[in-house]
C-alpha cells in the first residue's frame, strides 16, 4: 500500500493525459469539464471521456474489463463513481492506504503494467471542510447518513480531529458497519451510532453537523433533521451539490450557522484527483469558481425549461 494523502507516488508526466469516468447515469456529470478546464489553464494535453455503464448496455461486474480496455487503449487512469466503487478493491494491483481503510476506490492511475486504487472523496471533503470553514470546532460531529459520501466524511472529520462523531442512518445496520470501520481506524476517538431517540440530543450538543443522504437533491425535497436543535456556533455540511444551495445550507445559513456547500467535496475530489494523475498542483479556487459557473449555467437552463 501507498502512503497517505493525495501526494503520495504520483507517477510522472506524460506528454497527453487520456482519463474517463466509469458509473452508471453519469452523462450530465461535471466531471470532464472540470479537469479539462483546469488541465487547460495548466497548459497540459488532457482528455476526459465518460464510460456510462447504463448507455454502454453494460453491468458493474464488467468494470474490470472496462479497466482493461482503457489500459490497452492508453488511458493514463480512470475515475471510478457508483456502483463500483467497492468493485474495484479487489482488480487493483496497488491500494493505497486510505482506500483500504474506506473499502472503496474512485480513482485507478495506470502505472505501467499495474493498476493502483486511490480514494480522494475523503480528501476532497477534508480540504473543503478546512477551507470552507476556517476556525470552526469538529471536536463533536454528528453525520446524518452512513452510506458512500458518509464514509469519506467520517473518514475526514475523524482524520482532522474530531473527538466525537455520532452516525445515524436510517438502516442501523450500516451505521454499526462504518462505526466499527472508523473505530478500527481511529481507536483513540469516539465513534457512536444513534437511535432515532437519541439523534436530537445529540444534535444539541454538536459542533457541527454533516448532513450525507440524498434528501436536498431536486427530486428529493426536505430537511433530514430539525434545526432548531443546533446551537448558535455549530456549522451544517451537506454532500448534495444540485442544487448548491439546498434547502437545508439556505435555511441554516439563514439562522446564521456557518454552512458547507456539497460543492466542496466535489471539488476537492475532483482537484486531488487531477494532481494524483497528473503530479501537478491544481489551483482550487479556480477550479471552485470554475465549478460554480457550471452549476450556475446549468440551473439557469433549468429555469428555463421551466423547472429547476
């Protein structure tokens, strides 16, 4: 196994960068422009394709062959998105640590003859959560949903410090499943589970709340908990990033909570990804402004289309 971060081996240039994205559903994803915008302003060769397992009439067990043909056709990684994710654990070659320890990998790099595994959602929440929320506590967090996202927050909030996280999800059984995980990992940190009792104390005594299921997404309206709960300083994080502004981020910062977009980890996802790939530093920001004018784009098509 690698080391941890997104620094670690990365492999050198190459002259052009041929990437795509395998998932299912994933035709409107922002990715590509993401990376060829920043590839662009970095003056490098840089080419992102998509790989949607739904138009391609393909299965998620055929993600391996997938893979293979990329390496044959000269692919220089690819991105890995739902459902195969966990998929992948067992085709790579090379793990690198963190990955392990999240049981799921969305990044392959191509190195010669050998595939190595990265997991740079985790990364890419860490680095929003940092810059989006400069001086706020994550000494006791509370996460709402313990699915995919929920593992790389968790991963994240316990890797920058936190003292305490309490999980809820609606399947219990997947609570208790990545408590044990981030116990295994962070023996010296609290991680509890919570029953639907139990969840509004908890929110009451939070520094912060990290919302990761799909309520908020346009076609699941709502708010997962009542704020009403939070106190004064605690800060509200939600994953979903269409829209940006959900219901959840608009009301909380309207009562003045510190709030995090889930355009943060989209695009500290993206920008740890793209320097594992490349070996150069992408700028953030930029690519933060860049991602904004897409969604800002893409929501004013909605508008007027009549929808949102």
């Amino acid at each position: 196994m690698t080391g941890h971060g997104a620094d670690a081996s990365a492999p050198p240039s190459p002259d052009r960068y041929l990437v795509g994205l395998i998932g299912e559903g994933i035709t409107a994803s922002l990715t590509p422009a993401l990376h060829e915008g920043e590839a662009r302003a970095l003056g490098l060769d840089y080419e992102y394709r998509i790989f949607d397992l739904l138009e391609l009439g393909r299965p998620a067990g055929d993600v391996g062959a997938l893979l293979a043909d990329a390496r044959s056709a000269g692919f220089t990684a690819m991105n890995i998105t739902h459902p195969c994710k966990q998929l992948v654990l067992d085709l790579v070659d090379e793990l690198e640590t963190d990955a392990a320890h999240l049981r799921a990998v969305n990044l392959v790099v191509f190195d010669g003859g050998r595939l190595r595994g990265y997991n740079t959602d985790w990364l890419g929440y860490r680095d929003g959560l940092v810059a989006g929320l400069p001086g706020a506590s994550f000494r006791r967090g509370g996460q709402i949903g313990c699915g995919g996202a929920g593992a790389a927050t968790a991963y994240a909030l316990l890797s920058e410090g936190a003292e305490r996280l309490d999980l809820f999800d609606a399947d219990p059984r997947r609570a208790d499943e990545l408590a044990a995980r981030m116990r295994s990992r962070f023996p010296t940190q609290v991680v509890t589970t919570l029953s639907p009792q139990q969840l509004p104390p908890a929110i009451a005594g939070a520094s912060g709340i990290v919302h990761a299921t799909p309520m908020g997404m346009l076609h699941h309206p709502g708010v997962a908990f009542d704020l009403d709960l939070l106190p004064p300083e605690a800060w509200v994080s939600d994953v979903v990033y269409r829209p940006l502004e959900t219901e959840l981020i608009r009301e909380a910062a309207r009562r003045g909570h510190p709030v995090l977009d889930g355009g943060r980890m989209a695009v500290g996802q993206a920008c740890a990804s793209l320097q594992i790939i490349t070996g150069i530093q992408p700028d953030r920001d930029r690519m933060q402004r860049h991602f904004r004018g897409l969604i800002s784009a893409e929501e004013r098509s909605d508008t007027g289309k009549g929808g949102r």
